[in-house]
C-alpha cells in the first residue's frame, strides 16, 4: 500500500481544471442575464477575481496553497464584507458556480463532494438581507 493520499484538486486534473473551473465561472458571471445582480459587485476587470479565485480554490482543493503564500489565511466573509452580498447575490453565484462545476469536472461524485462545501461557503458569505 501506498502512504499517498490522492487530493481532490489531483482527482478533478489539477491546474487545468481548475484553471478551466475558475474562467468558465467567470465567463458565465460576465455574460449571464441571471448573474447580472451577483456581476455587479465586482470590478469591471474580473481578471483579479478570477486570479485569487483559482489560488484559492487550488489550495482549497489540497493542491498549492498559492492564495495564502500571496495574501495569508482567507478569512473570505471579512475580505468580501465590503460587497452587498444578498440573497440574490449569493444564489446568483452560486449557479455561476455549478454551472462551470458541471461543465469542467466529469466525475459526478467528485462534483458532488465539491459542491456541497462551497455552497454552505456561499451563504455564510452572505452579509445582507
């Protein structure tokens, strides 16, 4: 037996899906009628976004924790206090976010074992009524 534990972001394919995870989600951000609320709580040049979300998520997953090399612990409901992030806002994502989730990760059962977490991350973000 090997000591060796395989890692969601190894399991899912590593930086290019979560690459391909992260600038779909954004793709579909940035062109959805149904996101448009969720869109604009975001800068105008979503490229940043789209950087420290792919860190984030590459450490999330149990790849490189690239995001607290460059900026230390998330602490993501403080970081993103400063957004109105409703309802609306936070459900807007969150179909941003399953909609790449299915069309760049193939396993059923690893998008499964994805998404419940990152929608309770979803709401806990929330900070408005």
């Amino acid at each position: 037996m090997s000591g060796e534990t395989t890692t969601l972001y190894q399991a899912i394919g590593g930086e290019p899906v979560v690459r391909a995870l992260t600038a779909r989600f954004y793709m579909l951000m940035d062109s959805l009628p149904e996101a448009a609320r969720c869109r604009s709580v975001h800068p105008a040049d979503l490229s940043g976004s789209e950087a420290k979300l792919f860190d984030y998520l590459s450490g999330y997953l149990g790849g490189p924790q690239l995001y607290i090399e460059k900026y230390g612990h998330p602490m993501l409901r403080r970081r993103h206090f400063g957004a109105a992030i409703g309802p609306a806002e936070r459900d807007e994502w969150l179909l941003c976010f399953r909609l790449a989730l299915e069309e760049t990760v193939a396993n059923d059962k690893l998008r499964a074992i994805i998404w419940d977490p990152v929608e309770k991350l979803a709401h806990h973000m929330q900070n408005r009524e």
